[in-house]
C-alpha cells in the first residue's frame, strides 16, 4: 500500500516493484515468498488469492490509519504484546560490546588512517 498511499500509483498492481501481482499469483517471482504471506489467508490457494486481494481492496478505502505506524521504544512498531516478546528475544540474545570512548574512537582512526581529524 505504501506507492498507493504516496500517490505514485493508484492500485498496487500498478507498481512494478513489489510483491502484489505475486500474492495474486498473476505471476511467478523467486524473489518473493508468496506462500507464507498467502498462508495467513487460507489453505486453499485460490481462496487465499481472493481473500489477500478484499485485504488490499479493504486497505485502499480505509486510508491512512495511524495505528500501524505508532512505533515503541524507537525501535518496534507493533502491539505491546509484540514489542515484549521481541525485546525477550533481542535480551536473550544480546551480543557482548565494549563502551568505547568517541575520542578514542577518532584517534584510532585518525591514526590508523593517516588522516587529519577535522
């Protein structure tokens, strides 16, 4: 929906370079993954196109809605129950850094690189 809502085309099809005509299954495209967007519609594939297609005749109508674009911690956008599942994840998950300096990090690379700092 995102070229609709910016007013570059006005259906989606129309776009060239998104996965629309695929999870329509109007053509064949390796580089989109259409089974599992089309799995959330049916397991019926016929029915899946239908359905996924009132999805986005569903959205062209319905406009801009700011609920999809609230967006938590500056990092999520997505229900409360999402973003505490993901920041479980990321936590359990949390790679070991060093707090490293910003002059340091300057020097080091002034430095390394034989270039003036400005």
């Amino acid at each position: 929906m995102n070229p609709v809502r910016a007013g570059i085309v006005e259906f989606p099809e129309k776009y060239p370079w998104n996965g629309h005509l695929s999870y329509l299954g109007k053509v064949k495209d390796d580089l989109v993954p259409a089974d599992l967007v089309l799995s959330q519609f049916g397991k019926n594939r016929s029915l899946a196109h239908r359905r996924y297609q009132q999805f986005v005749l569903d959205g062209l109508t319905a406009g801009h809605q700011e609920k999809y674009y609230k967006v938590k911690d500056q990092r999520y956008l997505g229900e409360d129950e999402f973003v505490e599942k993901i920041e479980g994840l990321r936590k359990s998950h949390e790679p070991a850094y060093w707090e490293i300096p910003l002059a340091e990090i300057v020097r080091e690379v002034v430095n390394g690189m034989r270039i003036p700092q400005d």
